[in-house]
C-alpha cells in the first residue's frame, strides 16, 4: 500500500429537479444525490476510486483546480471536500 495525501478538491454544486448534481472540475466527474451531503459524499468516493485508478494505471493524479478557473453558471455554488488520493513517492 503506497502513501496517500489528503488534497482539497472545489466541487460545483446545482440543485437540479430530482437532487443535487456535484461537479468535480479537476477528474470531469459528475454525480447526483438526493441531498448536498449525498452529493458531496458520493462525490468524495469516485474522486478517492478514479484517483486510485489513476495511480494503478501509472496516469499523473490531478491536483486541484484554482477555484477563480471554475465558471459558475446560474444556482450554482463552488464547495470543497477533502479527499485521500494516491501520492506519488520519489
């Protein structure tokens, strides 16, 4: 098992009709949940699954996103949430 690091990702958030939709910029990850906890919690998970993937894959692990890159469009709100991802060690 290889070191993790704890990294601060900006995660979108829209209200939609049937939830909350969480968008993670920086892995193009989109997920819905029932509620904004749901949708951050399920959010953090495919970050953590699709890092680890990455990291398997020997693909670089993206960092964040500079939040002032991110558009808001209407109703949307910028969070964060922290997630464990794969580090690479030299």
């Amino acid at each position: 098992m290889g070191a993790y690091v704890n990294v601060n990702y900006p995660v979108v958030i829209r209200h939609g009709d049937e939830g909350f939709h969480a968008r993670v910029p920086a892995f193009e990850i989109n997920v819905k949940g029932a509620d904004i906890d749901e949708a951050m919690e399920l959010a953090q998970a495919v970050i953590e699954m699709t890092a680890q993937f990455m990291f398997d894959d020997h693909e670089l692990v993206p960092g964040p996103v500079n939040d002032s890159m991110i558009p808001l469009g209407q109703g949307e709100e910028l969070r964060h949430i922290l997630a464990s991802v794969p580090k690479w060690i030299d």
